[in-house]
C-alpha cells in the first residue's frame, strides 16, 4: 500500500505547488505530478486486477474512529484504476484548456488544488473501509466538486447549479448516513466487516437498508427523478471537471450501490425489481431530454443519466439472476454493468473533452449557433465521432460490448417459470432497444448540426483546431475505445474477480472469454469487408474523372445556412411523439406585413422532475419559513431577548432534570 499512499502524496503536493506556482505554468506543474501519481498508481492496482493480490493496510487515528482500514480489492482497484486513468487525461487536457482563462482574471490556483483533492478524495472513497472515514471523504469530494463547479462564479446560472449540486449532495449524504447509523448501532463498530455481519445475520430488514443506499448513492450516480442537478452543473463546470464529474465521479454511487450489494447474501425479489425499473426509467427519461437539448453540455450531462441507467439494467439483471439462481444471468448481467462503468467513463469524457474543444474555439455551447466545424476542426471531429457511435452501442466499439453482455444476460433469463420475471425481462430487451434508437438519433443530431453544413452564426466561422495537448488525450481515449471493442477479452480481465465476487463465485470467464471472442472476430471480418470494399472502389475509380455536384437543390443554387436543419427541426418530431414526457417552452414570433423582417421560434426544453415536483417543494418550503422571518428583525434587544428566554428555558429544564 506504500505506493498507493505516494501516488496520493504526490496529488497533494502537485495541488499545493500549483497554488504559489506562475499562472502560465500551474498546468504542466499539475500535469507532471499527475503523471508521476498516475503510472506509481497502477503498480498496485495491475497487482490487484492483473496478479489477483488484495492489498489491505490499517491504522489507528483515534478513539471515535478505531482502526481504519484501507483495501484495494478488486471492486475497489478497478473503480481506482477509471479514476487514476480519466484524471490523468484530464490533467493533459487542462494544461492548454484552462489558460483561456488567465485573461479572465482568474486564478487557476483553486481550480488544479480542488481538481486534484477531488481525485485524492475519489481514491479515498473506494477504498476506505471505516463508515465515519467514509463519510468525510465523501464529503471532501462534494465539496471540492462544488469549488469546482463554481469556477466560474460571476455568473449567476453557475451559483445556481453549485448550489442545487450541494444540496442535493448533502440530501443523498443524510441517507447513507441514516444507513450506516442502523449497522452501526447494531454492529457497536463503525467497520466495513462488521456491516456486513450485521446484514448476513438478517438482524435489520435488509431491503429497507439497501433502498436507504440505493437513495443516498443514486443522487451521487444520476438515478432518474434523483438526477436533476446533474445537467446543471455538468454545464457549468469547465469542461476536464465536466469529464472527471460525469467520467467518474457519479460512479463512486455506482460503486457504493455494488459494495452494499455485496454484503447482501441473496439479494430480495423487491429490491431487485426496483433496481431493475429505476434503471429503465433512468435510461428512457435520460435519453428523451438529451434529444431535445440545444445546450451541447447539458445534452451530454443527461446522457450520464441514461448510461447510468444501462449500468443499473445489467445490476438489475445481475441481481434477478441471483433471486432466480440463474448463474448465466447472473454473471453476464454483472459483466455487462461493470463494464460499461469503465466504458462510458472513456466514451462520455471523450465527448466532454470534445464539446470542450468546440466551446474553446465558438464561446458557445449552443448546438443552434455552430455548423462546418469538421473542415476547421477535423481531428476534433473524427474524435467526437467515434464517442458519438460509442455512445450510441454501435458496433464495433466499446459501448456495444458492455450491452451486448447486458442483452445476453436478459436473454439468458428468459427461460424462468415466472410470468412476472418473463415481461420485465421483455420489457427490459425493449427498453434497452430504444434507448439504443435514441442514443442514435440523438447523436445523429448532435454530429450532423455541429459539424457537416455550413456555419449558422459568426461563432462558428473563424474557428482552427485546439492545441495537441487537447488532442492527445481525445486521441489516447479514442485509441481505447477502439481496443475494447475489438479486443473485449483483455477488458473482462480487469472485470472478471469483480463479477465472479459479484455473483456470489459463480466462474462463467471460459463462456463469456468464448462469447467475446466471437464477437471480436466478427468485428475484424467487418472491418476487412469495409477495407476490401474502400480499395474494390479506389481501383475502379482511379481511372475515371470524379464530379461532385449538390444532392438536390430544386434548380436553387443559392443555399444560405438558414435553409439547413436545425436542432430543434431535427428532434422536432420525435419531441411531439414523446408527448407529455417533455415539457417545452416555446418563445414565437410570428412574422408580420407583406415583407416582415423578423420571425422568431425558440424552444426551451424542460425537465419535468425540476418543474413539477422540485420547484413547487422548494416553494412550499420558503413560504413556510417566511412565517418566522419576523424573528430576523434586526434589532439587538430582540436578540438579546431570545438569549434570556433561551438560558431561562435551559435552567428549567436542568433543575426539573435534577429533581
């Protein structure tokens, strides 16, 4: 463990020298203790996943907290390993990214020392196995996020969503720490082993405990209708937080959920099931409210909640696979959610650091205001795009593995007697179709208007290229996602241990090596047909003179950027058939006399939990409060009257205590 504590050192001494360091070079000083941190960090977690050895370490801080220990197992190992590697880019990134802001008047000091107590505190937090030491890092980590999340805080829109992420932070924090006091108390200790003796014994209404997590650490992940400050503050973050945040940081819930699952000898019918429907619900409703944003960020940020949902379907799966004794379902169920977990870290921060790139050069994250990128930003544009079809579970990269584990799971468990288990596993297989669909759709969408046409506003016309130190890291993710997809079996290395601990020692590696192979090899074919097919063409063209001419114009030739599909056009229709599921606002202006000269139709999307349940509560709530505002008079003998009655009361109730 020697080595995991200097990697952690090395953050923090790498923050703190980037606080008295020059502006001009607080990046790369950030970046070189990053590396240092990153490559001394993987020694003892590739001693974990690769040569299977549990790194395990405790000491004694004091009386309140006992011993506590820190354990790299595998579940934890593998969730340090994302965060080590999506840090690490992201302090390349950073270095070219954030100097737009030194001409702003803004001290980059803050920012690199809480980026890096944000991954510090991240490490900590899977793999701290003492509840109370837990719960500090965790709040670390809120807190360095929210320091994060308001970088920018002159503007009112990024206070706003800073808050609303440290409420709703601190709502999530009240019910893991409801949790933890119920073990606590019949435990006597405030150690991780001790927890789980207390829920094997059945001592505690195990489903009651588990939903009490499902909450706390569902706000963290993204869970719908717990995800709404997700697409705040993902916008408001710069964009490498926005990559670390939706990349990793919202899956230290998902591995909270699966380290309480792993307590649970047999996970319930119910908790399953409800597992199983808040996913589905998530990956729907997440994916309908990306269709119809304009905002590229906010987009992506409701993207977190559909892929959360996707990695809480095969935990859904995974855990109906235990209450139905279907080690098939069971193991593929697992493979698929631990996987994506690790998937969508490389494919939504490759699409963070993408959209980061576009806001660098437009000053616009408006999807309506850019167009033609690709011919200024060609590299950018190839990255976005193999994000974009990764994203979409689109062979053959990363993205279709870790579902295809997850619809080979739902399948596998289609043979039990059980009516009930039957249609939720159908409805399952359908709703994960559909999101698939409009994941498509939507990035379709994000692709074409961004990049293919002709520029729609003057922001999108004098762009160029971001620096390779932004490039390179897209490139190295990139490179990844590409290997897991058609080299899935070193992937399912890293997950396997997990799985099999998961699955209660169910070892299926030889049928999923087996079935990943196949699918490996398919990929390769389909790419040499591609390749064979691309020369066929080159040949048979080389000879000939090549026109290019418009698709269709009517006989019009004199196109303008108006005359292109909009984003708003685009979703248009599937907007209107999801129905009531959206609320949209409409501003329009229509236009007026025989020759108007304005027409205006704006179309603002809005989230249905923020609208209808958040905003009424927290009304009610102000109101009610208003009711004593009277107290606050301002007035200092009033003060000093509440203190008298206070200490009056106090004497009473001692001398009453004492008789």
């Amino acid at each position: 463990m020697l080595l995991f504590y200097i990697s952690l050192l090395l953050l923090l001494i790498g923050g703190l020298v980037c606080l008295f360091s020059p502006e001009k070079i607080k990046g790369i000083i950030n970046f070189v203790f990053s590396t240092i941190s990153f490559f001394i960090m993987m020694i003892p977690l590739f001693r974990v996943l690769v040569w299977n050895s549990i790194l395990k370490d405790s000491f004694y801080i004091n009386p309140v907290l006992g011993n506590v220990s820190i354990e790299l197992d595998f579940l934890s190992a593998f969730f340090a390993f994302v965060i080590s590697l999506v840090g690490f880019l992201a302090g390349l990134y950073s270095i070219d990214y954030m100097k737009v802001y030194i001409n702003k008047n803004k001290k980059l000091s803050s920012h690199y020392f809480f980026q890096n107590l944000l991954i510090i505190s991240m490490l900590l937090v899977v793999t701290l196995q003492n509840a109370i030491a837990f719960l500090i890092v965790w709040e670390i980590m809120s807190l360095s996020s929210f320091f994060l999340v308001i970088f920018e805080d002159e503007k009112k829109e990024v206070i706003k969503a800073g808050i609303n992420y440290l409420i709703s932070m601190h709502i999530g924090l009240i019910f893991i720490i409801c949790g933890f006091l119920l073990l606590s108390i019949q435990s006597n200790d405030f150690d991780f082993d001790s927890f789980k003796k207390v829920i094997e014994s059945n001592k505690l209404p195990v489903d009651v405990l588990f939903v009490l997590f499902f909450i706390g650490f569902g706000i963290k992940a993204g869970f719908f209708p717990l995800h709404t400050w997700l697409p705040m503050a993902h916008p408001a973050a710069p964009s490498p937080i926005s990559g670390i945040m939706s990349g990793v940081m919202i899956k230290t819930g998902i591995y909270g959920i699966l380290r309480i699952l792993s307590w649970i000898s047999l996970p319930s019918f119910f908790i399953s099931y409800f597992v199983l429907l808040i996913a589905l619900i998530s990956g729907i409703m997440g994916v309908v409210y990306a269709i119809a944003q304009h905002d590229l960020k906010k987009l992506l940020a409701y993207h977190s909640v559909e892929n959360i949902g996707i990695i809480g379907l095969g935990i859904g799966i995974g855990m109906l696979g235990l209450s139905y004794n279907n080690k098939n379902m069971a193991f593929f169920g697992f493979s698929g959610a631990v996987l994506h977990v690790l998937n969508h870290a490389l494919f939504k921060t490759l699409l963070f650091f993408g959209a980061g790139a576009i806001y660098r050069e437009t000053h616009t994250r408006n999807i309506e205001k850019l167009g033609g990128l690709i011919k200024a930003m060609p590299y950018t544009a190839i990255l976005f795009l193999i994000g974009s079809i990764a994203i979409s579970g689109l062979p053959p990269l990363n993205g279709f593995v870790s579902e295809f584990l997850i619809y080979f799971g739902t399948f596998k468990g289609l043979s039990a007697n059980s009516s009930l288990h039957s249609v939720a596993l159908i409805l399952t297989i359908a709703g994960l179709s559909l999101i698939g669909v409009m994941a498509l759709l939507c990035f379709t969408k994000v692709f074409s208007v961004v990049f293919l046409g002709t520029p729609r506003s003057d922001s999108a016309l004098k762009v160029r290229e971001v620096p390779k130190s932004m490039i390179i890291p897209m490139l190295l993710i990139g490179i990844i996602i590409m290997l897991i997809g058609f080299l899935p079996n070193f992937a399912f290395l890293l997950t396997n241990n997990i799985v099999i601990n998961l699955s209660r020692n169910v070892t299926m590696g030889a049928s999923i090596m087996t079935t990943l192979s196949s699918l490996s090899k398919i990929f390769f074919i389909f790419v040499a047909i591609c390749l064979v097919m691309s020369i066929a063409r080159i040949l048979l063209l080389r000879k000939r003179k090549i026109d290019f001419q418009k698709t269709w114009d009517c006989g019009y030739q004199a196109g303008n950027s108006r005359m292109q599909y909009t984003a708003s056009s685009f979703a248009d229709s599937f907007i209107k058939l999801a129905g009531k599921l959206i609320i949209v606002r409409r501003n329009i202006h229509f236009p007026e006399g025989i020759f108007p000269k304005k027409a205006i139709l704006e179309s603002h999307p809005e989230d249905i939990i923020e609208k209808k349940v958040i905003k009424p509560s927290v009304n009610i709530i102000e109101r009610f409060f208003n009711l004593f505002s009277w107290i606050q008079s301002g007035s200092t003998q009033n003060y000093l009257v509440y203190g008298l009655v206070f200490l009056f009361l106090a004497l009473l109730f001692l001398m009453e205590a004492r008789l």
